[in-house]
C-alpha cells in the first residue's frame, strides 16, 4: 500500500505527464494534514504554474482563433514576454492592415523578419496594381469620350450611352415598343442646293442643323438618321418615355420657331430662306440592333415609319402635321388647325391629320396660322408648271396663270386639274429688267374651284430675287378682289 506522500509524487508525474499532450491539467489538492515538506512545496508551485500556464494557453488560443484583446498577463513564466511582444506586433500588424484597407498603400512592416519582408513585397505589388488599375481607367475614360464625342456626331447620345454602358446592347435583335416618331424635311431643299455653291449648301445646311439638334436633345429626343436636310427623331427609344407624346410636340413647335432665327441668320450670309415641315405620328415598331455582325445600326422598322414619313410628306413650310393616335396619346391641350387627310399605301380610308398650331399648356409656343389674304392681280401673271411625281419630272410643261399672290402663297388657275398635295416646279414668264424668270417650286394645298382649275400653292423654294420681286408686287397691288378670294376659299372649306 502506497503511502500519501507516494501518491501526491505519482500525481505530480501524472500532471506533467498531462501538460506534454498540450492539455492543461487541474490543480492537485494539498491534504490538510500534509507536514510542510519538500513535497508540500513542490505541489504549491506545480498548481501556480498550472494557474499561469491555463491564462498564457487561452491566451495561446485567442490568438490562434484571431481575438488579439487578450487579458493582460502579470505572470514571471518564461514566453510571456515573447507573447506580449507577439501580441503587441500583431495588432500593430492589424492596424497596418486596416490602412492598406482604407488605400493607403505606402505602409510598410520592419518589425517581423522574413514575414515584413513577404508583407512588403505583398504592399508594394498591390500598389503597382492599383496604379495600373487607375491608369487603365483614366485611358478607358478618355476612350468613353472619344466614343461619345465621335459617334454622338453620327448617333444621339442616348444609343451611344446604352451601348458603352450594357455591352449586350450590341446584340442584334428588336422588340415590339410603341413609340412617337417625328419626321422633318427642308421644302425645296434640292431645288434651292443647285443654285449654291457646294461649300455654302454644306454651311447652310450645317446651321440649320446645328439649331435643330440641340432642341430635339433638350425636349429628349433620339436623333435616329440625318439624310441631308431630312431629320428622323425617337421619342421613347430607347429610353422608355411615359411622355414621348407631349415631348414630341414640344420639340416639333420649338423648331418651327426656331426656323426665324436660322433665317435670320442666312439673310445675313446672303443665303435663301429655308422652310421645314414636320409630320409627327405614334404607334407601334419594332426597335433594336438591324443589320448583321459586321455592320448594324440601332433603329426602327415597320409600318409606323412608313406613315410618318407619309404624313410628313403631305406639309408645307412652316407646318406641323399630327396624327389621330399622336392626338390620343397626347391627351387635353392640343391646339389644332385644318384637317389634313392623308393617304397612304394599304390604307382604304385617307389617314385624318390635322395641323398642329399650339398646346394649351404652353402659350408661348404658338405658331402662326397661314396668312389667307391674297392680293388679287388685275392682270393674271402667266407661268408654265411641271408636275414632280415622287420628286421627278413628268416633263410635260402646262400653262396657267399666278391670279393672286401673298408672302407664301398664291393663287392660281391651271390648265388641268391639279391633285391635292401635288409638287410643282413652275416657270413665271416675266417680262422685266428687274429679275430673270426661274424656277420656283410649290405644294398644291387647296382646291378653291376644281370646275375652273383654281388652287392654292405654297411656295416652297424661291430664289431670292424673285421672292423680292413677287413681295413687291404683292405690295404694289390694291386688293379688291381679296373678298372674293375668301369667300370662295371659305366655300371651299
């Protein structure tokens, strides 16, 4: 039988036996009745070591497991100062770390050997990146720009924007979206470029331009093709517009007003007046990428195109025509002059338009109506006209006779009946040292007397002389036949 004094040194083997697997043992009780030996001085030293060395191997293991906030250590065993050091280090380690985090990538570690030197090299790599980073971002910046400040000549902003910002925006394709198209054309615009030279065409066509591209921006429309003087205008692609309507017809009576200025300016330049008119319709097309692989375009196709430019076709300088479905989906407010009705290819019934003269809303945007005053000639003023059946000859020359004539428009008797929204080009026969006889062209836009061949036309393009020289005639002339002209014209109404 084992003695107390054996047992209390087996435990002690057994304690020490344990700490060697890395497990922290409990205390070894000291009977009261042990004398105050060697052995009972041993045991009280084995247990303090035991109560400091379970507060270092939790220490140990919070570090291990990342928790750096360890209680504070006032123990003498050896490694406490190593681990305060190491402890120390590793929040300062942490700290530097944060920083880097927070991008300030100049910090560097000097105070764990081989480990600072890997860290730095890790520092410095990620500062190499992120400056190459910042450097590639600047150039792809500049490179934006450049797209947006090339192709946005060519394309509106809006296309560009949706094609650098969603990559699959180039993905060929379409889908069905209800949209409001305008449409706007330059009347006698051809007829008027062959008697400038080419360098003034391109400046006066530049200008006029210029004017119109910043009012269909400012109203949020997306320019879809400029082909010469024509301009074809989105509203609702591709940015979906709740108020593409409204916004349309703000933009198309901001334009007719703005043409007084671009006059204004080609006066000044020598240049002829210019006139536009503007068809705008709404309804459902197919919109996306056409084209293929090599070459595409975003656009719209379908038969909403094909009317609005129809629609477009049947104005005169200085008028805006709309569509029954562009009225709808514009609602109250709506000023609107005379019906139009306008026929187009698969329609059984003529399309009713009418002229857009305004919006409740916006009084200041109010255009004017057509002056119907006419100065009645007391000697009919003889012409020969030719027919223009889609912008050709038909090269048969007619005569007839210029009745009564006021700033834009006149009044004439034909030899033949003459359609409705027909183009002529017409030659006055003018016996005067004042100006030579050219060219004029004009729309047929009312039927006064279809019996006697008596139409209304609107000039639309006029050389300058002969504009001068038939104002002063309009003004030299009494007008007593002015309320015959009206009343027949509001018979024909």
């Amino acid at each position: 039988m084992l003695s107390v004094e054996e047992e209390l040194i087996d435990r002690i083997t057994a304690t020490f036996h344990y700490l060697r697997t890395g497990k922290v043992p409990p205390p070894i009780p000291i009977p009261d009745d042990l004398p105050d030996n060697e052995i009972r001085q041993l045991i009280t030293y084995v247990n303090r070591f035991l109560v400091e060395f379970a507060i270092f191997n939790e220490a140990m293991e919070q570090i291990a497991r990342g928790e750096l906030n360890t209680r504070p250590m006032a123990s003498k065993m050896v490694g406490v100062h190593s681990f305060k050091a190491l402890q120390s280090n590793l929040k300062h380690l942490t700290w530097k770390t944060q920083q880097i985090a927070a991008g300030d990538l100049d910090q560097r570690v000097d105070f764990m050997g081989d480990f600072s030197t890997a860290f730095n090299s890790m520092t410095q790599q990620l500062k190499d990146s992120h400056e190459q980073l910042v450097d590639l971002n600047k150039q792809l910046e500049r490179r934006n720009k450049f797209i947006r400040e090339t192709f946005g000549r060519y394309t509106s902003d809006d296309i560009v924007g949706v094609l650098l910002d969603m990559p699959e925006g180039l993905k060929l394709g379409g889908e069905k979206r209800e949209v409001t198209l305008l449409m706007s054309d330059l009347r006698g615009f051809t007829a008027m470029a062959e008697r400038l030279e080419a360098t003034e065409v391109v400046a006066l066509l530049n200008h006029y331009l210029s004017a119109m591209v910043e009012l269909i921006h400012h109203h949020g429309g997306t320019i879809d093709e400029i082909i010469g003087d024509a301009i074809f205008v989105l509203f609702g692609a591709p940015m979906v517009m709740p108020d593409a309507a409204r916004r349309a017809v703000r933009c198309a009576i901001n334009m007719q007003k703005a043409m007084r200025g671009v006059n204004e300016y080609n006066f000044q330049m020598d240049w002829p007046e210019i006139e536009m008119g503007i068809g705008i319709h709404t309804g459902e097309v197919v919109v996306g990428n056409i084209g293929s692989t090599k070459r595409s375009k975003y656009g719209v196709v379908g038969r909403t195109v094909n009317l609005t430019a129809r629609i477009e076709s049947f104005t005169v300088g200085g008028q805006v025509l709309v569509s029954p479905t562009l009225i709808n989906a514009v609602g109250r407010g709506l000023i609107l002059g005379d019906e139009v009705k306008v026929h187009a290819k698969g329609m059984r019934e003529p399309l009713k338009c009418r002229e857009l003269l305004g919006h409740g809303d916006y009084p200041e945007l109010m255009l004017e109506a057509e002056e119907t005053i006419f100065a009645m000639l007391s000697k009919p003023l003889p012409f020969h006209y030719i027919v223009l059946t889609d912008k050709h000859l038909d090269e048969q020359m007619h005569p007839a006779t210029l009745t009564g004539i006021s700033q834009r428009r006149a009044v004439v008797e034909a030899a033949r009946n003459l359609p409705r929204h027909s183009n002529i080009m017409l030659r006055l026969e003018v016996k005067s040292d004042e100006v030579k006889s050219e060219e004029l062209y004009a729309k047929v836009v009312q039927i006064l007397d279809e019996s006697s061949s008596r139409y209304v036309i609107h000039f639309t393009s006029i050389p300058l002389r002969m504009r001068a020289w038939l104002q002063r005639l309009a003004s030299t002339v009494n007008n007593p036949r002015a309320k015959e002209y009206q009343a027949n014209k509001d018979k024909a109404t």
